[in-house]
C-alpha cells in the first residue's frame, strides 16, 4: 500500500477518535435523549456510537502506525 492510504487512515483515525470524544462528552452531559435532524440519540443509541467508533478508530490506527510491512 502506498504512503498515501496510510496518511489517509490516520486522517480517518483522527477523525474517528473526535467522534469518540464528542459522544462520550454528550454521554455525560445529561442532555439525552437528543433529537437532532427528526433522528431521537437516546443514551443507548448513544453507547452503541462510542462502543462503533471506538472500534473504528483502533483499526485505523494499527493499519495507519503498528502494522509493518513484510520485508
């Protein structure tokens, strides 16, 4: 794989991670459940996004700066 995917997965990491921080800090701010857009976060919905993007962002980063190429 190019250098380009791998910039591109830690873009797409960094971008995963904001939407860990953003949904945990709307966990813990007590404003669920929230209706944004006609679509209702409830507090479930909520984990289910911080558990999903959790994942997403720990797979983007391997890829992007732990996996090392076979010589």
């Amino acid at each position: 794989m190019s250098s380009i995917g791998k910039e591109f997965a830690k873009f797409l990491s960094g971008m995963a991670v904001m939407q860990v921080l953003t949904h945990g800090a709307l966990a813990l701010s007590g404003d669920l459940p929230l209706t944004m857009l006609g679509i209702t976060y409830t507090p479930q919905l909520n984990a289910m996004a911080v558990v999903v993007w959790s994942i997403i962002a720990i797979l983007l980063t391997y890829y992007a700066w732990g996996r090392r190429r076979a010589a």
